[in-house]
C-alpha cells in the first residue's frame, strides 16, 4: 500500500518537485520498516488543477511514480524485468485522499508489505 500524505510549505530553492527515492535498497534477508518511507518531493505546478490543488489525476501519477520506487527498492524494477524476463502488474490499487495539497507542499509516500 502506498499512502501520500503533505503538508502546505515552500519547496527548496534548487528544488523543482516530484518524487525522490528517500530509501535505500533492500537487501535479501534483511528486515524491511514498517511503514517505510520510501520517497518523498515537493508538488509540482503541473499536478495543479483549475481550483489551486493537486488534482486527482495527479495524485494517481504521484502514486505510480512512488510504485515505481517501490519495484526499484525490491530490486523488481524495470531495469530487472531486461535481466529476469519478468515483470509485475497491479491487481488492486486503491487511494483515498485525506487533504488538498497546493504546489510546493511537501508529499511522502510510506509503503508497508501485507503478508
């Protein structure tokens, strides 16, 4: 599960957004926190709608691009899929929102593994 969560303040000067891997690798046999935070940015003024927030369809961009850290972190990211011939798909995605982020809010995305 991949969850975004924000608070409204100003972004870093040399920082232009988007999302940042913040974790580093895993490796096997080794514990994985939970929650873990796995990447974290600042809005772009882009993912911005027409009211003055992140737009839905922004938050689902967002998501993805936390998903793809989220392989990358389990060493299944794209750059394996060339190397193991395999790759992963969404089953099930799901995302509620909780609050309206404006540009240059900060946004985190903690991941947990369900057993």
């Amino acid at each position: 599960m991949t969850t975004p969560t924000g608070v409204a303040t100003e972004p870093e000067p040399s920082d232009g957004g988007g999302i940042e891997l913040s974790a580093r690798p895993w490796r096997p046999g080794k514990a994985i926190e939970a929650p873990l935070l796995l990447a974290r940015g600042h809005v772009r003024a882009e993912w911005i709608d027409p009211n003055g927030h992140m737009g839905l369809s922004s938050y689902a961009a967002a998501m993805m691009e936390a998903g793809k850290h989220w392989l990358e972190y389990l060493g299944l990211g794209y750059a394996n899929v060339g190397n193991t011939e395999r790759s992963s798909f969404a089953l099930h995605w799901q995302m509620t929102l909780e609050r309206e982020l404006l540009v240059g809010a900060q946004i985190a995305f903690h991941c947990q593994l369900l057993d």
